[in-house]
C-alpha cells in the first residue's frame, strides 16, 4: 500500500509539473489532486523538494543504469524524451536553483563516469583518487553540455551534439588515463 501511495504521489505530482512549474506546486494543492490529506503525503515525503528528489532519481534511474558502459546512448535516449516533455523540463528548470539543478546532474552521472572510467583497460593502473577527480571532471563538461542545451531552448539535434561531446571527451578521457598510469609505472621504478 505504501509502494503504491507514493507512486500515486508521484504521478499527481508529474501531471501537475505538466500544468505548472515547480515552484507553484504546493503540498496542500498536491495533496487535493491526489485526494489525499497533507499528513498522508509528510508519511511518504518529508516536503516538496524530497518528493522532486525522488521523483527524479526515479525519472533518471532508466538512463543511469542504462550508461555504465554506453553512456552517450543513454543521454541522446533522455535528451530525447526531454525534448518531448519540453514544458514540465522548463517548469522545473525555470523554478529550481542553480544548486539543486547541479546537484541533481551530479548525482545521476557522477557514478555513470566513474563506473565507465573505471571499466576501461587504461585505468588499472590509475589510482582512486586520480579516478575520482577525473570523474568530476566530465560531469563538470556535461553540466556545461546540460545547460547549455537547456538555455538553447533544446533546440539542437540531440544526436549530433552528444556525438561531438563524446568526439571532444573521449579523446582527452583516454590520454588522461593513460598519462595518470605512465606516471604510477614511472613511480613505482623509482620506488624500486
């Protein structure tokens, strides 16, 4: 019953993101669209902003677990649907902060691009820490992708822009690693 509660939540809460942008969205208001008392909603949601991060997560977790490997089909797969739900994408852009926004595209690629870094033959011999701020530094390039797609009115042919982002990363990803593991090599023959 719970399990099903909050997915009704979260669907009220998608139509109502359809019809309005976020930061018109109250408890009060979701809760009579979804016939439900207030209570019942702070039982499944501590307030609006927990229920946006779980709505997302959940929105976002098919591409994510889709792109440990392939990560550009997955964000041309999520491009593409934002594309098509253009009007609550905007709801939400035009109603969150900077913060919130950066988090939450931070927190769906930041496993996605350590898990693809840490899956190529190149990084054996890099360390975690190399790994890790190598990993930041492309959800750093696609944040800038993000936005930038986002402030162009999603305008741009999804395709293409994901195949030139991947043409300018994976090039520097691969000499990035391979120069953090020629110095671990060169390291170690001093140390021995």
């Amino acid at each position: 019953m719970q399990q099903f509660t909050e997915n009704a939540i979260m669907e009220h809460f998608e139509q109502m993101l359809r019809e309005m942008p976020f930061d018109k969205i109250t408890v009060t208001a979701l809760a009579r669209h979804c016939e439900i008392s207030p209570n019942t909603f702070y039982y499944h949601f501590s307030d609006i902003y927990d229920l946006l991060d779980q709505w997302l997560v959940r929105m976002l977790e098919p591409y994510v677990k889709s792109s440990e490997q392939q990560w550009q089909a997955s964000v041309k797969q999520l491009l593409h649907r934002m594309k098509k739900e253009k009007k609550l994408v905007y709801h939400l852009f035009n109603s969150i902060s900077r913060d919130r926004l950066e988090w939450q595209v931070f927190g769906g690629t930041y496993d996605v691009f350590y898990a693809n870094l840490s899956a190529r033959p190149e990084s054996r011999c890099v360390s975690e820490e190399e790994l890790h701020a190598l990993a930041d530094y492309c959800c750093y390039a696609f944040l800038g992708f993000f936005l930038r797609f986002l402030w162009n009115q999603m305008d741009a042919d999804v395709d293409s822009e994901v195949d030139r982002l991947s043409a300018l990363t994976e090039p520097f990803v691969h000499q990035a690693l391979c120069a953090h593991a020629k110095m671990s090599e060169d390291a170690q023959k001093e140390d021995e």
